[in-house]
C-alpha cells in the first residue's frame, strides 16, 4: 500500500498487512514486559492526534441526530472513512470525563468527580501520582502534546501550579489550564462600567468605528483603518479592543476615543490567558486571537516539525488539540468562519442574552469548529482541499491515527430535539453523557461503519496504548484499578463481538476547603427553573452560564436564598433542584441512576430506572422524566424490568465497592506507610494530595492521619469502601 499520490506532504508510508499471529499478539498484549513491536510499518507505530471538542454533545452532528441543525462537512468525512460510535458515555461534565481518558479510571478512583474550579482542593484534581497516558505512550518512545484546553488540575490549590501539564507527562503543553474561556468583557476595556450595554463584550452590528491596538513595548495606538473603521467584531478578531466615548457610544473617530483601555483585561475567546509548559520551562502571556484559530495554528506548526518525513530523529507521536469550543460563554466566531450567507434568523436580534441567541451562536460556534478541524487535517498533512472545497482525506495513505469525540453532553441552551435540555450537561442522563466519537486511520478496517457496542470515555485510555503496542495493564501499577476495556479490536475485526456487559457514569462535587463557600444559582430552560448550589461560588461564575445567582456580592441581603430548597420554598415552587451526586449504570437495554437529593426531597426516591429500547415515541431512547419505571403512579415492573434492574443495581454496588478508601495513602500505591510521611512534610503548609482531612492544608491533622494508619495495605486488609 502506497501513500496517496495527491496527499500534500504525504510519507512514503509503507504499511505491510499482519499476520494473523501478529495482530492476536496486537490485540492481547504481552505480560511480561508490556510491549509489542508494531508489525505494520518499518517507521514504527502509527501516531494519534486525539481531538477533543468541548460541549458537543450526540445531538450537534447530523452523522448521529438527523434533527441537529448545523452542518459539519469537514467531521463528516472523517466520520465518511472512520467507524462511528453510538453508544459512547462519558463522564457528565468536562475535568472527570478528561481524567477518564487520560487515566482510564471512573472518577470513584481518581476524585475528580466535577469541574475543576478554582476553589477545588488537590483531591478533585488529577494527582501527580496517576499513571497517564503521555506517560505510558513514552515506554513506546512516543513523544506528546496538548493544545488548547487542559482542566486537569492546576494551577490553583496544586503544587504544581502552571507546571501542571509537564507534571502530569506532557512533553509539550499549550493553551489554557482552566475549564473555558475566560468571562465575557463587558466593560469593553475598563472603558465603560455600564455592563448592561455591550454584554458580548464587544459593539454589536454593523456600525463601525475606531479600534486600540497594542504594539511594541505595549504602546497603544488608534486606529481608524484608513478611514474605513472596524465593525466591533472586526476590532477584536483583530486582537483590538473597540474605542468608546466618554458617553459610552462607540466612537468613530480617534478624537473621540479619550479613554485608553486596560489590554490587559480578559475578553472571551479573544482575550485569554495562555499557558506554555514544556522542557525549556513555564512561559505565561495573553493571547489575543480567537481560541480556535490559535489553537489550530498551534497543532498544525507541532504537528509539522514532528512529521517523519521532516524530523532528522523521528518519533511517533501523541498530539491532543482541546478545543474549548463550545464551552460558554457563547461567543460569536470571525466571520471569515461563518456558514455561506449567513444572516441572524429573523426575530433573533443579534446578541448572546437570550435563549434563542444562545442557540444561533451555539450553531455558529459549531461550524466554525468543524472548519477549524479541516484546517487542522490540511495543516498536518493528513488531508488536502479539492478545487470545490470539500475535504480530500484517506486515512490508509496516512500513518495516523484520528479519535475525535465530545466530551460530555451539550450544555442546556444549544441542546437539538428530540435531546432533552433538562437533563444535558452536568447531568447524567442520555443527553448529558451521550457523546459523538469517531476514529479513522490506517488501522481501520472496512471504514464508513458504526459500532453500537457499550464503550466509555475511560477504554480510549486502553485504546491509545493498543495503538502504540503496550498493554497498559502491565504497565500501571495495580494498585491502580483500570476500569478500561479494549477498543482496537472494533477497528481491525468488524464482527468483533462486544466487549462492555456495563457502561458507567457520575458526577459529583469538588472538594473545597471549608472557607469556601457554594450558592444557589438558578438557570432556565423555557419556563422551567433549575438550580444547583454545589457548583458555584462566586457571582460571576452563575451569570457566565446564564444563570440567577441567589448568593451574596450584588444581591440585597434580602433576596439571598442559603439553599435551592430555599429558592424553591420563598422563589420559584416548581424549581427542579439537581442532586449532590450521581451515578448511573446500563446495560444494552436497561439504565439504572442512583442519586443523593437535597434536603427538602430526601424522602423521595434515590433510583430511577429507565428502559432506552428505542420505541415510535422515544425514537432514541431517552431517560425522560416521563419514561422513569419507577415514577409515582408507575404500573408495577414487569419480570424482564425487575430482573435487569436487580442486575443492574447488583452491579453499581460491587463497582462503587470496588475502590478501597486507603485514608492517609497520598501516592495512590494503596499502603499507608513512609512514603506518605515524607509527602506531608514535603507540603507543609499548603494545599495537596496529602491533605487528607481536605481543609486545604498539609498539616500535623493529615501526619496524625498517616501515623494511626501506618502500615496498613488498602488492597488486602478489607477497608471500608467508598459509599
């Protein structure tokens, strides 16, 4: 097999197809040192670019929900020559779902079971002391990168601080440690302090006017563009920040722009804090270019000085590119990035306040993500533009591995029907966990097939070590419980039988220091209200999703609520209130959740029980709240239901079981002993994974710890299990 003749910048990239002893040897793996030598080319196993994209939820793509809207030409032939998984879960929110790739253990083993914010202690941050997957790709002289959004740890509360990345395995990191886009700029610079009138945090429309711009030695200059001027969003896709007048209007001329603005306040996907971290050391600076333009041209300049036709000392490689979008807050994209003709609908007037502008920049967010993605494809060599524009990609002339997902579901106001926005991101029902994946390369057989096996986010964990030929089973400690199952064999044997009995999610809530206080804040779908107050602890933070704090900061002491029962008993009476924690299993027919509730419904049933057969009404499948089995006034189980929910509820209790808590175990190597003694002292003082009483300190409380259990091993003295 020869590379394609028309591929720009195509290898000579000759794969020899296994033997049938070889790919056995490719699939099971080896125990005794745990790797295989590739048999499909002299120049070493193939590379993986793993794509994540933020918030794309099954129901973005037409590929998976005919219903979704916008179209995705460029993932779409990907889709074309790859296999599509329908029936992937992941974790309901983004930093446990990222764990769960990286590590290949549930969230119930890692403690990261939420977002990562910035009040969450080391405990619900990924730790130091895991075993990665840049880390387990190295024993196969891989060399890695990741590029765009981290949201594994760091840099607050962490010792590792901006180092986080290069810590956890990363040879090469760039991008922005935190879980999104920094908030919107309302104030336009520090120009205005009336945060009701540019709230996208530019001028809106058509009017132009005069731009600041930041040149060398961080002069600031006014630019009026010969003339022409600078639509508002003309000015910050530029990287400038629009002029104001004194009265607050957009000035059109640079003598009225008297005011000079602070550059260095952050401003949505154009303005944001960028982290550098590789072997050279931490570089630290702000970024004033949309999120995903940088982060393609990012990958595509790693990817082209790591090509094996290029590099004098070639090395199969690893790059992650994160993509924030389509992470709040929605941001409208360069217009160079818009659909052909596109115009806001009518009745929709331009902005991103209300629920039907959500949903337009939602869309638009998503296509100029899947033109990016093509970018990138072109840009690495992988893929070429035909003259009409169409991606021109074969994955067998290449020597790369492609995995694209979401990862997790679509956050509430850019949901698709039939999907259900009630119970999207941060929940984990169908439209909270069901994500789009699909993997090409030239490992794939018959290409332009579906899988509709049971897989999760933890098997790509499995999966980029099967790649590379190293079975990571040998090569983690079993003191780290691996919860992946394989996922090579549904590319190479397309009647490969299923390898998932179960599939499993959760979510959860960070551990924060007790000083850290957590507020209701209320977000709306339609007329229905939905609240949470065990995510977020500052004003800024609920508004940034849309929502209606109920906290202290601006609210009259008179309108604060303590609790979302309060909201609901003094507010709002039908306010549905999210539970503290979640988890729920499935097999191929039948969904188990289990939840802990809120005070003010702790009466009320912890399970719900759901069958997702795919019927005329339900024609995906749904967990609605009408489907639940268990509802009130529900007719009675019949036995196949009563008999897959014993199996399943059997089945979440061992998993649950399954984690020993090894109280005073900082290094996960599942024994108390001196170890653990050195690393509180190392931390003395500050926050980190040896804190173990979670106050946010290291400190005689946690020495206490490991000294009453001192010498004991989790894994055989029967500890008590988490609950």
């Amino acid at each position: 097999m020869r590379a394609h003749p028309e591929l720009p910048g195509a290898r000579a990239f000759i794969r020899a197809e296994p033997t049938k002893q070889l790919r056995l040897i490719l699939l099971l793996g080896t125990l005794m040192i745990g790797t295989i030598r590739p048999a499909w080319a002299a120049s070493g196993p193939p590379n993986i670019l793993f794509i994540i994209m933020d918030d794309v939820g099954i129901d973005q793509l037409q590929a998976f929900n005919p219903l979704a809207r916008v179209a995705t030409p460029n993932i779409d032939t990907v889709i074309a020559h790859g296999v599509r998984f329908t029936r992937d879960w992941t974790m309901p929110e983004c930093s446990p779902s990222r764990a769960c790739f990286f590590t290949g253990r549930y969230p119930l083993r890692t403690g990261v079971e939420a977002a990562i914010l910035s009040y969450a202690l080391p405990s619900s941050q990924v730790s130091p002391y895991e075993i990665t997957a840049p880390q387990i790709l190295a024993h196969g002289g891989y060399t890695s990168a990741l590029i765009g959004k981290f949201h594994l740890g760091g840099p607050d509360n962490n010792p590792a601080g901006f180092r986080t990345p290069s810590v956890l395995g990363w040879d090469y990191y760039n991008g922005n440690l935190q879980g999104g886009p920094p908030f919107l700029d309302a104030t336009i610079g520090g120009q205005t302090t009336d945060t009701t009138r540019y709230p996208c945090g530019f001028p809106l429309g058509d009017q132009r006017g005069v731009c600041w711009f930041q040149g060398p030695g961080n002069q600031i200059r006014c630019d009026n563009n010969k003339g022409a001027g600078y639509t508002g969003h003309d000015c910050v896709t530029l990287g400038g920040i629009p002029a104001l007048k004194k009265n607050g209007d957009f000035a059109t001329t640079c003598s009225d722009a008297t005011i000079r603005p602070d550059f260095a306040n952050y401003n949505g996907y154009y303005v944001w804090p960028q982290v550098i971290n590789d072997h050279a050391g931490l570089h630290r600076s702000t970024v004033r270019e949309y999120m995903s333009v940088f982060q393609t041209d990012t990958a595509i300049n790693w990817l082209q000085t790591h090509r094996r036709g290029k590099n004098p000392h070639p090395q199969p490689w690893m790059c992650t590119v994160s993509y924030d979008s389509i992470h709040t807050p929605y941001q409208e994209p360069p217009t160079n990035l818009y659909p052909p003709g596109f115009s806001w609908p009518p009745g929709i007037p331009e902005g991103c306040e209300t629920e039907p502008q959500l949903k337009v920049l939602n869309d638009l967010m998503l296509y100029a993500l899947d033109q990016e993605i093509g970018r990138l494809l072109v840009g690495a060599g992988l893929a070429q533009r035909l003259p009409s524009g169409q991606l021109d990609y074969h994955p067998e002339a290449t020597d790369t591995m492609i995995v694209l997902l979401g990862d997790n579901g679509t956050y509430l106001a850019g949901v698709n029907p039939p999907y259900d926005p009630l119970r999207s991101k941060g929940t984990p029902y169908q439209t909270g966990v069901s994500t789009p994946m699909v993997i090409a390369g030239p490992l794939v057989q018959q290409p332009g097939r579906t899988v509709n096996a049971l897989v999760n986010a933890v098997d790509l964990f499995q999966l980029f070590g099967e790649i590379a030929g190293l079975d990571v089973r040998a090569l983690v400690p079993p003191s780290h419980i691996l919860d992946c199952q394989p996922m090579l064999a549904y590319l190479t044997n397309p009647s490969q039988s299923f390898f998932r009995q179960f599939n499993f999610t959760q979510i959860g809530a960070s551990n924060h220091a007790p000083s850290v206080q957590t507020h209701p804040c209320v977000l709306s779908v339609g007329p229905l209200k939905i609240c949470t107050d065990t995510l977020f602890n500052t004003e800024e933070l609920c508004q940034d999703d849309g929502g209606q704090w109920f906290g202290p900061d601006d609210i009259p002491p008179n309108q604060q609520q303590a609790s979302c029962c309060d909201v609901r008993a003094n507010v709002y009476p039908h306010l549905v209130i999210t539970p503290t924690q979640s988890w729920a299993i499935r097999n191929e027919r039948f969904k188990l959740v289990k939840s802990d509730r809120a005070a003010c419904e702790s009466t009320e049933n912890p399970f719900e029980f759901y069958d997702l057969q795919p019927t005329l009404a339900n024609p995906v499948g749904l967990d609605t709240s009408a489907n639940n089995l268990l509802r009130d006034n529900a007719p009675p189980l019949t036995p196949l239901q009563a008999a897959n929910m014993a199996e399943l509820q059997t089945a979440l209790t061992n998993l649950l079981d399954s984690e020993p808590v090894c109280l005073g175990d900082g290094n996960l190597d599942k024994v108390v002993n001196r170890e653990d003694f050195v690393g509180v002292h190392r931390y003395w003082g500050q926050p980190s994974v040896f804190d173990f009483n979670n106050d946010g300190t290291t400190d005689q409380k946690d020495l206490d710890i490991v000294l009453q259990n001192f010498g004991h091993n989790c894994l055989t003295t029967g500890s008590e299990k988490r609950q």
